[in-house]
C-alpha cells in the first residue's frame, strides 16, 4: 500500500473536541508537524474529518 504524508496546517483551537482527538489519533500535537502514515480507509475516514486542517500528499519511499 501506498503511504501518506500528513502535515498539520492550521491550529485546532476553536474547533470541536472530535476533530482535536482525530488529531491526537492521527498523531499531530504541533503546527507543521507532519508524520507518514500506511493509507487506509479509516485513516482516509480521519483525514476527511478534519481535512480543514491537514495537507496530505503522497510520500515517497
């Protein structure tokens, strides 16, 4: 499977509680923190929760 990178993009102040622990589940606690993750549909169900937030691209290998 394909990876993804996952960068934090703007702060989760001011939103909802679920999209701050889809961050913590994701993995992002700091701005511009990016970390890469094994695509999967509940990863791309979490993405698309708070894809407000995050830039997501292909992460090579």
């Amino acid at each position: 499977m394909a990876n993804l990178r996952i960068t934090l993009t703007k702060s989760s102040i001011g939103y909802a509680d679920d999209q701050r622990r889809t961050l913590k589940a994701l993995g992002l606690r700091r701005l511009n923190q990016s970390v890469v993750r094994e695509d999967s549909s509940s990863l791309r169900g979490m993405i698309i929760k708070v894809r407000h937030l995050l830039k997501v691209e292909a992460a090579g290998q």
